[in-house]
C-alpha cells in the first residue's frame, strides 16, 4: 500500500497529540530528502528559548518521516533504539532540520533487514535557526525491521 | 531568596507550556532527592506507548529539579549541554523517574563552579514503568555556571 503525500504530510505533521501540540510542519517530504520546521512560540521555555524536549522532537521526526518517504513501508517498519542530542546554541527562533540519504545506503539497510530480521542505522541531524547557526545536533539509532509473515491460514 | 516547596513544585510540573502539557507531576522533591511520574495518557504515540519526546522530557526535567531542591539557585544556574535517552523497551503505563546526588558531589560541583566558572557534571536516570521495568536510560551533561556578579553601581 503506497501512502500518498497528503498522508505522509498528515502523519509527519499530526501523527498523535504529542507532536501535534509542537506545530510541526513538513517543509519538504522527497524520497531521501526531508525537511522540517518548528515553531519558536508554543515551545519556548522559561527564558524565552526553544524547551531542550521541543528540539528533541524535531530531531526525532525526521527519521521517521524519512522511513514514510523512502523505505518499503508494505515490507519495513523502523524502530528508533536511541537518541543523543547536544545543544550547541540557545534557539531563538523558529527552527528548521534536513535529513538526507543515499539510494545506496537505502537499499543496503533493507537488504540486509531482510537477510538477517534486522539492520541498524544511525541518523545525524542538524537543527537550525532561520540565521543558519546550529543550535543542537541530533543522532539517532534506528532498527529497521520486516514486517511479520503473514502465516495462518486464510478464515 | 530560597524558594517554598510550592513553588518549586509549579517550577517543576508548570515550568511553561511544552512541560506543562506532558501532565508530569512530582512525587517526591527533597534535597538531593527527586521522584517524578508522567501519564501515559496524552503522551502516546501512534501504537499507544509513550512517546520518544515524552520520555525524553522525563528524563530531561529531574535535572532542572534537583538544581531547585539542592543546589544554591542564588548563586548558580544549570544549563543542560546534551542528553542521551536509550529506549529499551515499550513504555506502556504511567512512567516514572528518580535521581538522587550525594551532599559531597553537590558541594564539589559548586565549588568547581566557583572555582572555575563552570563545572560540568552528569546525571543518569532510570525511566520505569508501573511494573518497575526499565523502559528507558537517561543521560544528561549539565554545566553549572556562577551567577554573574551586579558590577555595575546602583542607579
């Protein structure tokens, strides 16, 4: 089942309250190319930057929005393993994250999640202000893993 | 100015709005002591288990309360450099966090700090379901810094 790109927007965008309530927006949503924005206002804390947990979340999408528009979703589904995250810079502004990937590197991911029930990959993101100075820098470990085989018998 | 036990408990479960909307609540806030819990309800993501950023804000925010419940806030402030949250299984009930520091490290810090004009320090905390399973590892490098001094003349 290919999902269409009204869907991937909706689920990167509104997937469940907890990012929905960040104001997420997907700036672009390509195969093997994403890029994400999050409001300052509604996130900042309680001296006016962008909340360490708020930065965190917008580390934290892109892979799987980049999952949605990229992996073999009727085959894969990721898991995210752990995160690390470094706060380099206050965020002042709204803020804005690219993730990128090779084919390469795609097709090699799932080949051997395939192969072997699992493959892990790991995910580095920059987070920017609307200056273009880094403000945090996330990595992400994901797992990718096939979908269970349907196996009993049709009822 | 030492803060009453009330406002240091609205600091901690009402800090603003992104803290406040995870319905964290505190449990135990003593000196060099903290206990916190976060409702799983509000906080799951597409498959009903606790989301990543929820979890993350979790493991984020008992460091901000230790520093209100132990540390000489009149003269040091925390800032939080980077954090490292390893799921480890699915959170999938109300979860709760502690993290305690001994009176010496809290005395060497300081005096680092002092010293120094910053002493980093790290904190690792243990998120736990309602069944006392470990279903995430929190790891969070903070610096604590001097308050500037008042140098300039009184107006």
């Amino acid at each position: 089942m290919e999902l269409t790109p009204e869907e991937i927007r909706l689920f990167v965008e509104r997937p469940f309250a907890f990012v929905e309530r960040t104001g997420i927006r997907a700036i672009e949503l390509h195969p093997r190319h994403i890029k994400l924005g999050m409001p300052l206002k509604g996130n900042e804390n309680h001296i006016g930057i962008m909340y360490a947990g708020a930065l965190f979340t917008l580390a934290e999408v892109p892979g799987g929005a980049l999952y949605l528009t990229t992996f073999d979703t009727s085959r894969y589904y990721p898991i995210v393993k752990e995160m690390n995250i470094r706060f380099r810079r206050p965020a002042a502004t709204d803020i804005t994250v690219e993730l990128s990937i090779s084919e390469n590197r795609v097709k090699a991911i799932q080949k051997e999640a395939a192969e072997n029930g699992k493959a892990e990959y790991t995910l580095e993101t920059e987070l920017k202000d609307t200056e273009g100075t880094v403000v945090a820098l996330g990595k992400g470990v994901y797992q990718l893993r096939p979908m269970a085989e349907i196996n009993e018998p049709a009822r």
